[in-house]
C-alpha cells in the first residue's frame, strides 16, 4: 500500500481492521503467513503468542500468591523447586525448539504429512525422556532439595512437592512439544486456548488442594503441585485429541503412530542445540538460587516473588519471540530469506517498546507489586529483598526484549547451535562469576545477583544481534 493510501485511511477504518484482525488471531487464521503482508502475518501470530504466555504467566502468580499465604519457608521450598525444574523446562524449550524448525519448516515448504511426521517423533522422544525425570523426582526429592541448601525443616515439611512435580514432568514436556507443533505450523490460536484451559484449571483447584476448601483435603504446599499436574495433564489429553481430530495445519493418522528413528535422530540433533542452550541458561539461574541462600531463606523467598513477576513481563515477550521463530522457519521453508530477516527485526523492535514501558512502571513503583504477595510487616527481609530484584532487573527490559527475539529467530532458521556458545559466554563467562564476586567477596548481598543478571543478559543481546545481522543462519538445512 502507498504512502498516500496509508494516511487516506480513516481512524475508525484502521481500528475495524485491526478489531477484524484480532478477531482472526483469537479464532483462528488459515493463511499463509508466508504470502500475507509481513505486518499481518506477525499480528495474527503474535496476538494469540502472547496471550498464550500471558496466560502461563498469570498462572505462575496465581500459584505463588496461594503458596505465600503458608508462609517463607513454603514460597522457598516453591523456588527452590522451581530452579530444579527449570533442567526438565530447559529440555522440554529444547525438543520444543527442535519441533518448531522441523515442522515450520516443512509447513513453508507446503508438506504438512512431514510436519505430522516429525510430531509423531517429538511425542515419542518426549514420554522417553520424561520418565528418567520422573524416578529421580521419586527417590531422591529430599536429596535434591538438602543439595540445594534448604533448611532441614523446608525439607521435612516441603519434600513433596518437588517429589509431585518431577514424577509429573511428563505433562510439562508433552504440553511445551505439542504447542510447539501447533505454534510453528501457524495454528497458534489452538495452543493458546490449549494453555488457557490447563491454566485456568490449575487455577482453580489451587486454592481447593492447598487450604482444603469444600470437600477437599487440605494438602498444603504438596496441593499446588497437585492441582499444577491435573490441569496441565487434562491438557495433553485435549492436544493428543486436536492431533488426531484433523481439523488444523497437522494432522496425525494412525499409519504415522510409529517410532520413525531417521526423523527422531534429525529431531535430537536440532534439539540438542537447544536443550543445551536452556540448561546453560538454566544451571546458571541454578547456581544464582545458590549464591542466594546463603543470604537466607526470607531473602530466597523475596528473590522468588520478584522473578515471578519478571517472568509475568517476559512470557508474553516470548510469545512475540515464538511469533518470529515460526515466521523465520516458514519463510526459509518457502525460499524467502530476507522476508526472514525482517519479520525477526519488525518484532524484536515492537517487543522493545512493549517492554520498555512495562519498565518504567516496575523501576518507578516496585513496592506495591511485591507487596501483593508478601506482607512488608511480617516479612520485612523477603519485601525489600524483592522490591530490589524487581527495580535492578527491569532496567534492562528492553536489552531483554531483543535478546530473546534474536536468539529464538536463529533457532527458528533450525541453527541451534549457535546461540549454545552466546549463552555460555554470557552466563557462565560473565553472570555466573560476577554474581559469586559480587554477592560472596564485595558482599552486596541480593543486589549482587540483580546486576550480575542484568550485565550477562544484556551481554547476550549485544553477541545475538550481531550473530543474526551476519545472516549465516538463512543457510541452515534441515
């Protein structure tokens, strides 16, 4: 459209478009998003993508919100766990990544039986891989949280929920693979109302399981894990069903429900790339989680509160960072480099200005978030601790912003590779020795971590923007 066309347009004509639109991305859009307008197709991927994480992060506050009201030890017997969990999330991310270059892929190259194929593939490799996480969830949930520096009567008292969590992770990495599939093969609206159900289930039987509301047992922190585990679960259950209903981009048949290794061993070179990013990211975050309970569990508690809420910002930023991969991947699959490249640039650019301003307001007043959560009277250590963790990190939410949209639009390209090395050097090279000198030897307690956060993730936009601007990535096979 020309210049002339675009300010010709009314106001009341521009926003009926953008409601129609909106309407398209929430019900579901059957284009081809690698023949669309490139700013449509990113509005109608990217507004189901960020509603979907959204979601996840308004579960990830409503659940430590309910677990607050049992007490410090409870919200850090919840972080503590969490921080374990991020390895199964990172392997979970990984196969999901994996998923999104093969099947995006294969959709930009018009050949949706291969997309089927390939998911067929990942739900087989996930369900393996989940159950060596599930035994050691099993036998060693006390061992696992005593190595973690846990008092020993966090361990007595909260034992089973890391215990609940690891012997479940199964739904966690079925959930990630098969919202992968729909995601990147343009369906995006079906994994956000996927998402939406298991959150808005889990949701509702939190507060049911853990203060033993009406005829249910009251369970304590063990209830939150409890509740997290039937909601997603129901989940799976529901995606398996959208798979072999037939209605959507993929489609699984029966004569494709068979162990295809050629396809498994493409899967897990890609994924490995990615698993191997996500637990760099994630065993550094381990190792911070470490430094901090040195400093106490009420501080543990405070850093816990304040990453929630961070997570809250950045999920909904990932699903505008999904929203590139998957348009990065199609557009490779259809011989379009260069639409490539500039669908990454157009989103990370918009996910700065929406980061950017959620900035200002959590710089400016972080006290009355972490306060929704904590009693500043009762927990005075856990409040200020989380009001810094909050200021600290989100002046460096528009770095964030790019970063992640760079780094998941290679990965789209299906080079998972790379970003293995810019997250080592930003993290383990950088954030993970800064915070031990900054916390252990300069002694500058929890704003120690938050800086060394915030100079390793700003480390790893710099290295990931100038990766993706030298454009190797538009010739990855796969």
């Amino acid at each position: 459209m020309s210049h002339t066309g675009v300010n010709s347009r009314s106001p009341g004509s521009v926003f009926r478009e953008f409601l129609k639109d909106l309407r398209e991305a929430i019900s579901g859009s059957e284009r081809d998003f690698t023949q669309i307008p490139l700013g449509k197709a990113i509005l109608l991927l990217s507004i189901p993508m960020v509603l979907e994480m959204i979601m996840e992060s308004v579960f990830a506050l409503v659940d430590i919100f309910f677990v607050s009201r049992l007490g410090a030890e409870a919200v850090a017997t919840v972080g503590i766990t969490e921080s374990l969990m991020t390895i199964i999330y990172a392997v979970g991310i990984g196969f999901s990544v994996g998923t999104t270059a093969l099947v995006s892929r294969r959709i930009g190259e018009k050949k949706p039986e291969q997309a089927a194929v390939a998911a067929v593939q990942a739900i087989f490799t996930g369900i393996l891989v989940s159950l060596l996480f599930a035994l050691t969830g099993i036998f060693f949930a006390r061992d696992l949280l005593r190595l973690m520096g846990a008092s020993e009567t966090t361990v007595e008292t909260g034992y089973m929920y890391p215990a609940i969590m690891l012997a479940g992770n199964g739904v966690i990495m079925l959930l990630f693979i098969i919202n992968a599939v729909f995601r990147s093969s343009g369906d995006a609206a079906i994994s956000m109302r996927v998402l939406w159900f298991a959150n808005i289930l889990n949701i509702v039987l939190d507060p049911m399981l853990i203060f033993g509301w009406g005829p249910f047992p009251e369970m304590g922190v063990k209830g939150a894990a409890v509740a997290t585990n039937i909601g997603r679960g129901t989940a799976v259950m529901y995606q398996l069903y959208l798979l072999g209903r037939g209605r959507f981009r993929v489609k699984v048949t029966s004569a494709q429900l068979v162990i295809r290794m050629k396809e498994i061993i493409k899967l897990v070179k890609l994924s490995l790339g990615a698993i191997g990013q996500n637990l760099i990211a994630t065993a550094s975050w381990i190792f911070l989680v470490w430094v901090i309970t040195s400093l106490g569990e009420a501080v543990v508690a405070g850093y816990t509160i304040a990453i929630r809420i961070v997570m809250f910002v950045l999920l909904p930023s990932w699903g505008m960072a999904n929203a590139s991969a998957t348009l990065v991947g199609q557009n490779l699959g259809a011989q379009k480099p260069e639409r490539a490249e500039r669908a990454a640039w157009v989103v990370g650019i918009g996910n700065m200005v929406l980061l950017g301003l959620v900035s200002v307001i959590f710089i400016a007043f972080p006290g009355p978030f972490i306060g929704f959560f904590i009693n500043g009277a009762d927990e005075p250590v856990a409040m200020q601790s989380g009001i810094t963790c909050l200021r600290v990190i989100s002046f460096g939410f528009m770095v964030y912003a790019m970063g992640m949209v760079m780094v998941n639009s290679i990965n789209g390209a299906g080079d998972t590779a790379t970003p293995i090395w810019i997250y080592f050097v930003a993290f383990w090279l950088m954030e993970v020795p800064l915070a031990y000198v900054f916390t252990r030897v300069l002694d500058l307690h929890i704003h120690g971590v938050c800086y060394a956060i915030l100079i390793g993730e700003s480390a790893l936009t710099i290295i990931s923007m100038v990766i993706f601007r030298r454009g190797r990535w538009k010739l990855k096979v796969v």
